[in-house]
C-alpha cells in the first residue's frame, strides 16, 4: 500500500522531480544564476593585456564580466581586494574602486579598469584576488551585488634589445654578421621570429627612406629564433657582401620581431641594427731584396695597398728570426695610397760580429684604417748577405798584382834593351 502511494506522490509531481534526482548533493557541476557574470582579469586596459613587474606605480587592472540577465543593467561599480603586495595608488590602505558608467543590456561584456601598485618584493607568479560588483536593474529600485574569487598572474616585463657584436663592416668583400637579440626584462618570449625588412620609410609630410639595406647583398633575411628567456640572448647570423659604393656610410638593418608574451598575445616591435661602412685595406709586401749602396748593403721591396681605402700611420718594421743577428729597425712610412707601390729601404745592421750568408726575417707593416684600428700585416723571407770587404780585399790584391806584373815587365824590357845597346857600343869601340 505504501509503495503504491510513493508511486502516486511521483506521477502527481511529474518531471521537475526527476530533475531533482539528478541534482544529486556533492555534484561537481556548479549551478549559480546571476545577473552577472565573470569572465577575465588581468593587468591592462579593455583594448590591450600588458605585461608588469614589481615596482610598477598606477597600473591598470581591468575585470571583464557579462552581463548574462534578461534586462539591462546600470550603475556598475567595483571594488577590488588584492593579496599582500598591492595597495591602491591613492596610497596603503585606500580602496581600489572602479565604476562604468554606461548601461549594459543584456548579452553586453562590462569592463572595470582598476589602478593599482605592485610592490617591489611582490613575487612575479600567480595571485588571488577578489572583486565586489555593485549594479541596478532598469526599472528596478535597490542595488544588487556579486562577489567572484578569480586568479591573475604578475608577468614581468619583456625587454628585448638588439645590436651587431661587431658594427663595422668592410666594403669590397663579404662580411660575417652576428646579431645579439636579447631579453634584458623579467617576462620571457616565446616564438620568437625576426625578419629583416628591405625598405622602411618615415612617417612625415614627404616620405623618406630610412634604410639603404637594398643596396647589399643577403643571404639570409628571417630566422626563427624560439624561446628567450629573460636575462638570455640569442644570435643571429647571415654573410652580407658590401659593394665599393658603400665606403663610408652607415648601413640601417630594419628588423621586425614577433614573439609571444607571457600572456599569450602575439606582438610586433621594431628595431634598427646600425652598421658603420669602412674601406677596404688589402696590403701585400713583395720583391724583398738586398742591394749594395755605396758600400752599405740595404734591405728592399714594396708594399701595394690593393683596396679602396688609404692606410694611415704606416710603419714598416724589419725583424730577424731563427738565429739571425740582424739588428731589428723601424721606420715611418705615412700613408700606404691606394694602386700605388711604396717602395722601402732598410740598412742592414748587426748585433754584434756580422754574419753573412742567409738570413731568415720578417717584414711587418703597421698602420691604421679609418676607425683608428691598428693593424698589423707580416711577411717573412730569406735574404742573402755578402761580405763586402772581403769582396773589395780581393778585387783590390789582383789589381795590385796585375800592376807589379806590369811593372815587372816593364823593368825586364828596359833592361834587355840597354844591355844589347851596351854590347853593340863596345863592339863599335873594338
């Protein structure tokens, strides 16, 4: 009988109580109905998320809600509770209020844009908060509210920086070019992608290019890069061949650089990497010889600067190797022009007792580019050194001998003709 009853109470009550059999107690699907509800929280603005650190002042702090009722909603106001860390920027202890001052009809997203500071010591991670949100229903007397618990994070901040670990470049050959990108900021980059862009011009009345990167040849123009994390570089490289017509200029490289925040959004910055264009100094050192001058044995050849740029403050420095005893010598040269050899003499001398025969050494010109850079080019030889007295010694006794021998003949034809004179005057006086 009582089973039957049961059975009579369910079909009475029909369906919303097989509903209820559903909405069993401990269930792990929520069901709140509001006016209002939660979407978002983050720092920034409606239009944009951006990334803070510690020690950020009067920082936007926007909550994103829905208004999810079936009639429009006004006087939207907010108040906001923030863990340790954060304070209001009218200062410790002052309320962190926001108000939105237009209506939102149904459907409509509401945004309320809080200001905040983020101490120094707050840890960049994941927080808790807590906005109260104060609202009205049109055509409807009283102020309603709701509390919602969410989480946000402090990022950091991103800082990327980029630069050549090396900005002079030479013209007349191909150069390699490191670029350093660097995040020198607390927040890291992800996918991160950088193209290096032909033209850019400036935004001004008569437009004007702000790049000469067409004018030289590229191997390379965009490399995927990945991760950054902050605190770490990564490097880029490409071979760039500059032509003569660039000697002296600066070079402008424009980069685009696409990454990934720590919020997940995908940006786009720009950054110049700035070349300076030097000459090209090409010296060679040729026909190294030993020639006697007046008796003094000297040291000579010819420097040729095969560039398109004159050296500055040329020396040129004679230097013995091996067991050679030549004493070493330096000399100024000056300017080493451009298609035009430099001939250069060095007398020969000794450290001490002279040794002849081969000896081993080295030629080094030092000079400086444009820059003031100083550098130095080397060229090593063997040269032959004469004894030159022992040379004029000999030379000097076979001339004497040639000229006693002379004598000598002379002499003994004198003599022979006298004495057939004398013979022939006594056989006349017989």
């Amino acid at each position: 009988m009582q089973l039957i009853l049961i059975i009579l109470v369910v079909l009475m009550v029909g369906q919303p109580v097989l509903i209820d059999v559903f909405a069993i107690p401990g269930s792990p699907f929520e069901r709140q109905f509001g006016d209002v509800k939660f979407l978002d929280a983050y720092f920034g603005t409606a239009e944009e998320k951006i990334e803070v650190e510690p020690g950020d002042k009067n920082v936007p702090f926007t909550v994103v809600f829905a208004n999810v009722g079936t009639v429009d909603i006004t006087g939207i106001r907010g108040q906001l509770s923030l863990p340790i860390g954060f304070s209001s920027y009218d200062g410790v202890g002052a309320l962190i209020l926001a108000d939105n001052e237009a209506s939102a009809i149904a459907g409509d997203v509401i945004t309320l844009t809080f200001f905040v500071n983020i101490e120094k010591g707050t840890q960049i991670k994941q927080h808790q908060g807590t906005v109260k949100v104060d609202f009205s229903r049109i055509r409807e007397s009283g102020v309603r509210n709701a509390f919602f618990d969410f989480n946000f994070k402090v990022t950091g901040d991103s800082i990327i920086n980029i630069r050549a670990l090396d900005p002079f470049l030479t013209s007349l050959q191909v150069n390699h070019v490191v670029i350093e990108i660097s995040n020198d900021g607390t927040a890291p980059l992800s996918s991160v992608d950088v193209e290096l862009k032909n033209t850019q011009s400036t935004i001004s009345s008569t437009t004007q290019s702000v790049t000469n990167i067409e004018n030289v040849v590229l191997l390379d123009s965009n490399w995927d890069v990945g991760h950054i994390d902050p605190g770490t570089s990564k490097f880029l490289e490409v071979d760039v061949y500059i032509p003569a017509s660039l000697k002296g200029v600066t070079l402008r490289a424009p980069m685009d650089i696409t990454y990934f925040n720590a919020h997940g959004d995908r940006h786009t910055v720009s950054r110049i990497v700035d070349f300076y264009i030097k000459g090209l100094i090409d010296i060679s050192i040729y026909n190294i010889r030993v020639i006697d001058l007046s008796g003094k044995q000297i040291v000579i050849g010819e420097i040729i600067n095969e560039g398109n740029e004159d050296a500055l403050f040329g020396f040129i420095t004679l230097e013995p190797l091996g067991d050679s005893n030549l004493k070493k010598s330096t000399q100024f040269i000056d300017e080493i022009e451009t298609d035009s050899p430099v001939p250069f003499n060095i007398p020969i001398e000794f450290e001490g007792e002279p040794k002849f025969g081969e000896h081993d050494i080295q030629i080094i010109v030092r000079y400086k580019d444009s820059i003031r850079d100083e550098i130095f080019v080397t060229h090593d030889a063997t040269i032959f050194i004469d004894n030159v007295s022992e040379s004029e010694k000999s030379d000097l006794d076979f001339s004497q001998l040639i000229i006693l021998g002379a004598i000598a003949g002379i002499a003994g034809l004198s003599y022979t003709v006298l004495r057939k004179r004398k013979i022939r005057i006594a056989k006349q006086v017989s």
